[in-house]
C-alpha cells in the first residue's frame, strides 16, 4: 500500500494529474442489490479513462453466518500497466454476481466489496471497500464507499 500511496503522489506532481483526476467514489461508482434472497448483485459504473483489476476484487457479508458461495465475473480484457503488470481489467462497467448459500432470510445483512483500480494517466488508487446493507425482501440498489 505504502508503494500505492507514492505512485498516487508521483502521479500528482507530475503532469498536474491533480486537476484531472477523480475521486474514488466518483470513478467508480458502486451499488449492490439482491436478485434474490441467494443472489447478490454488485456493479460498478467505471469513469471513461479508468479501471478496476479484477483480481483485486474481494467480498464479505456481516454476519459471518451467511456465507458467499461463488462468484460470477463477466469476461475481463488483458491490459499491461507499470503497477500490477499484465492484468485483467474491466472499463465503463462490471456487474458482478455473488451467490449466498445460507440467504439471510428476512434480515439484513452487510456486504463489504473491496475494489482497486487506476487512471489511464498512471495514477493508481489504493483499495477501496464499498458497504451495502442488503434486506431479504428489498431490491433497491444500495451502497457507500469509505477508505
């Protein structure tokens, strides 16, 4: 993270990169709704000239009693960056489904997602985790971004 932190101040001094570059929550814009009371869907509305990793991606519901099952990615395309290589990576969305084996059956629960992504002008954001309260019953999108 410590590495992160320094690309995102080099990125911001050179170049001016501070008057062009979005916050987090305003490059990707995240929600999160129940399909379902076992399926959860995750999207993420990417800013033109950003992207998120895919594999940076990571997911846990509060309580710990209700578990994720699986996972389903859309297909991803191959990018080749400084920080992280050659990577996948989503641009403009990604809508992602998270299958619950034990729905939480009339109660809520908290989803906590966990995305990291970059600016086509080199500058990488540290990991960002996304909090939704998700009720059995309740199908509006929902979710807040904290750092």
């Amino acid at each position: 993270m410590v590495v992160l932190c320094l690309l995102i101040a080099a990125g911001t001094a050179a170049g001016g990169a501070e008057d062009t570059l979005l916050e987090p929550e305003q490059a990707f814009r995240f929600s999160a709704r129940l399909l379902a009371d076992d399926t959860v869907e995750v999207n993420y509305r990417i800013a033109d000239g950003y992207y998120l990793y895919k594999d940076r991606f990571s997911f846990k519901v509060e309580p710990e009693a209700v578990k994720l099952d699986s996972l389903e990615f859309p297909a991803a395309q191959w990018h080749e960056d400084e920080f992280f290589g050659r990577s996948e990576i989503y641009r403009r969305e990604v809508t992602i489904r998270l299958h619950l084996p034990s729905p939480p059956s009339g109660r809520a629960v908290d989803l906590l997602a966990v995305s990291q992504g970059c600016a086509d002008i080199g500058v990488c954001y540290l990991p960002t985790t996304h909090r939704a309260r998700l009720k059995a019953g309740s199908r509006r999108p929902a979710g807040r971004a904290r750092q």
